[in-house]
C-alpha cells in the first residue's frame, strides 16, 4: 500500500501535459532564435569564424532559463497558482510602482528594472501573467455574475490598474496590451456594447486628430465627420441596445439623410456648411430618442443620450490627450502613421525599411542568412520588435505564411483547451492568455507592415528579449499545469 502511495504522488510533470501545445511553443521558440541569429549574423564571416556571442548568447541562456521555469511550474500544486493570484496581483502592482521610481530612463521610458549590466527585467510583461490569474480569480468566484455593474467594475479594474501604472512608465505600448483581457470579459458573457464603445473611441480620436482644422470648402471637416460617426453610434445604440419598436425605426434613421440632402439643395444657391446640418441632425435624433425614452417606447433609450455625451466630451480631450500625456516620439509615431507627418529619417524609417526588407523578400525570400536588408543593419530594432522583417525577408511571403499559421495553430489549441474546461478558472485563465498572444500577434505585425503606430510591442516567442520569452512561457505553462488531468 505504501508504494502505491508513492507512485500515486510521485511527480510526473508530463503526465496528462498537452503536447500539441508543448511542441508548437517548442518549434516557436528555436525557430525565434535561429531568426535572432539570422537578425544579426555577420555576411563578412566565415564558416570557422561563426560564433554564438551578443544577443544570440543571451537568447540562449534565456530559453534554458524559460524551460526550467516551464518544468518548475509543470510540478507546483493547481490550488497554489489558483489561491496565490490576489497575492501575485498586489505584490505586482507594487512592483509596477516602484518601477516608476527606481527605473532609469531607456529611450524615455522609466520601465526596465537594471539587476546587471547585461539583465533587464521588464516587470510589466510579468505583470499580464498574475493580471490574467487575478482576472480569473474574480471571475470564477461562485457569486461572479458579469451583468451586475459592481461584479463588472471590479473586472475591467483588474486590468485598468496596470495599464495606468505602465502609462505612468511612459511605457504605453505595453499598457496597450492589457486591452487584451476585454476579450476575456467578452467570453464571459459581457455585452458587445463595451468593444463598440471601444472601437467608438479610437474612431473618434483618429478623426479628431486627423481633421483637425481641415475645411472643404465650407464645410468644417472635423465638425462633419464627428457628427455622422456620433449619429451612428447613437442610432446603433437606439435600434441595437435599447429595443426600440420598429415602427419608430424609421424616425431615428431620416434626419441625418434628409439634412445632406436639404443642405445639397442649398449648396446650389450658397456655399453650405454640411457640418452644422449634420450636428442639427444629431440634436434632432436625441430629442426624439429622450422623448421616446420617457414615454417607455424602448428599452433605457437614455443610453443613446449618454453615448452621444460621453463622445463629445471625449473629442474635447483628444487633444489634452494627445499634448500632455503622449510623450513626443509617439506622437510623431502617430502622425506619421495617420500620413500627417512625413518623417523619412526618423519614425518612418522603421516602417519605410521594414517594408522594403519585407517586400524584397518576393515569395520564397532570399534564403535563410542571405538577407541584405537586415544584414546590413537597415532596418533598426530587427531583432526585437521588427523580427518579422527578418522572415520576411529571407523566407518570403510563404515563410510568412508559415509562421501565421503557427500562431494560428496555437491560438485554436489554447481556446480548444480553454472550451474544455470545467472550472471557470482555468477556462478564464485560458482566454486570457490566447488574448493576450493575439494582441500582441495583430499590433506587432501591424506595426511591422505600417498599418498600426510603431509602439514597441515584441512579437511573442520570436523578438529577442529575456523579459517578454520568460513571461510567454510562464503565462502557457500555468495554463498547461491547470490543464492537467492528473491526481496530485
């Protein structure tokens, strides 16, 4: 009986491990170094001069650092990592502040912790691991019940917390990502009403921002497209959100329609302003939609109102905004991007020859070490931030096309796995972290091919960084501990 004992709590770390997921992290990360040697490889030497040195060494000793911190979590006990995260959380969000005062400043942001000369840690990467246990942790409470406002509140100020610390870093790229976890709360049941809102809100900063004092002809630009796009949301908000009868939909769709067109005739006779009857429309569909809400002819039709507030009043700050609290270099990164400043040798430079190196790369690439673009050190940051450009390059548009396709294969097995569960917790936890890659998949190579402002956001598993390949793998390997299937 005694052995059996033994056997039955013996520690079998791959017991009931899913290995889908451990060879897809494994073929992720030696396929990031081999692209980070590739990055930085010398075309001058030669076979009996080719060393493993710089940051190719370090990478190195990172992945071993990473894999044993992988098989540590593979033996610890599912109920600690469950009942730790508040004390995780605390002490990360403590961590975060001090951060703020005892980091130095590394290209204007106060957010790397210096242990040596050679290590840096970065602590708001680990600060998504114990965010996402935290976030699971409130979530998977027996009381949790998403619709009520408090039970909603203390949830998005689990991940609201940090992104304002980080901000405080002057870090905002990394604060960014712990947008992720409204995806998490979208699974769990909240309303689609907070991702439209979201994406209201950077809608109207960009127009804001980009119309700025712009006139066509008479017509105030900014004024113009801010009253259609709030015309919109608020008609989406009536018919959408508030059940607003159908009988009244027409009501709530003709004044913005019959504005253009009166202004139209006008414009004959006279040079017309289509933004003050495009604002008179707004106006005109408020006071129907108040009107109908105290006449209970829809369901809480005062949100319409409350939404065409709220955007107005965050127009008014974009450029508070956008002066006080973005610090300069990002600022020029998001005119550049909107195509409001042309700076060729400065922030555009990065895209400007990322797209080149990628775009050299033809379909199949040049070969792996025979890029040009990266191996003569055009395109900055090629080993971090901008290591797509070196696969683009040297393996082309199918090398590309391969490495999506691994993304893609581990984000359906982290959400196959998540969907499996029975305890809301790991199931939570699981969304959190396929989230968080995702995030950080779309806004890096977005940022690589121009479509998104360069923000510094590494591409998981790949850029070259001990910070962000440790706490990749600690945020998997959690979950692949919570995944096992096996008596502890």
């Amino acid at each position: 009986m005694g052995i059996n004992n033994h056997r039955h709590t013996s520690p079998k770390p791959l017991k009931g491990v899913d290995l889908i997921t451990i060879a897809l992290y494994l073929v992720m990360v030696a396929a990031g170094w081999f692209t980070i040697y590739a990055a930085g490889f010398d075309p001058e030497q030669t076979i009996r001069e080719i060393t493993i040195s710089g940051r190719t060494q370090s990478q190195l000793i990172w992945m071993g650092v990473s894999f044993a911190t992988g098989l540590a979590i593979l033996l610890m006990d599912r109920r600690l990592l469950r009942m730790s995260a508040p004390f995780l959380y605390a002490i990360t969000l403590l961590i975060l502040v001090a951060t703020i005062f005892l980091a130095p400043n590394i290209k204007g942001s106060h957010s790397w912790l210096v242990i040596t000369d050679s290590i840096r840690i970065q602590p708001a990467e680990f600060a998504k691991v114990t965010t996402a246990m935290m976030l699971a942790w409130w979530t998977s409470r027996y009381e949790f019940n998403i619709s009520k406002p408090r039970e909603l509140v203390v949830a998005l100020f689990i991940f609201i917390l940090p992104i304002l610390i980080i901000i405080l870093q002057s870090e905002t790229g990394s604060a960014l990502v712990f947008l992720a976890f409204v995806i998490v709360l979208y699974r769990e049941g909240l309303t689609s009403a907070v991702p439209f809102f979201g994406i209201l809100l950077v809608t109207l900063f960009v127009l804001t921002l980009r119309y700025n004092g712009v006139v066509w002809g008479a017509t105030n630009a900014s004024l113009l497209l801010l009253s259609i796009v709030i015309y919109i949301a608020v008609l989406i908000t009536t018919i959408g959100y508030c059940k607003l009868p159908y009988r009244l939909w027409l009501p709530t769709l003709a004044p913005l329609p019959a504005a253009m067109l009166l202004a139209f005739i006008i414009s004959f006779f006279r040079p017309v302003d289509y933004a003050l009857f495009a604002l008179v429309a707004l106006g005109v569909l408020l006071v129907f939609t108040l009107v109908q809400s105290f006449q209970h002819k829809g369901k809480h039709l005062w949100l319409a109102a409350l939404v065409a507030v709220l955007s107005l009043g965050l127009t008014s700050g974009v450029d508070y905004f956008f002066d006080k609290i973005l610090q300069p270099h990002q600022q020029t990164r998001i005119l550049v991007s909107l195509g409001m400043k042309d700076d060729p040798s400065g922030a555009g430079y990065n895209v400007r020859q990322s797209l080149i190196a990628i775009g050299s790369g033809g379909a199949t690439g040049k070969g792996y070490l025979q890029g040009t673009q990266t191996k003569l050190s055009f395109v900055p940051e090629q080993d971090t931030d901008f290591i797509f450009c070196t696969i683009g390059e040297e393996f082309g548009f199918i090398g590309s096309l391969v490495l999506l396709g691994l993304f893609t294969a581990l984000l359906l097995r982290l959400i196959y796995i998540s969907e499996r569960q029975v305890d809301p917790y790991v199931r939570t936890y699981g969304y959190s972290v396929a989230s968080i890659i995702f995030f950080h998949l779309t806004i890096n190579i977005g940022m690589v091919i121009g479509l998104i402002p360069v923000i510094g956001i590494p591409l998981p598993f790949f850029s070259y960084g001990g910070s962000s390949l440790l706490s990749f793998t600690i945020l998997l390997f959690i979950l692949l501990r919570l995944d096992q299937r096996r008596t502890d």
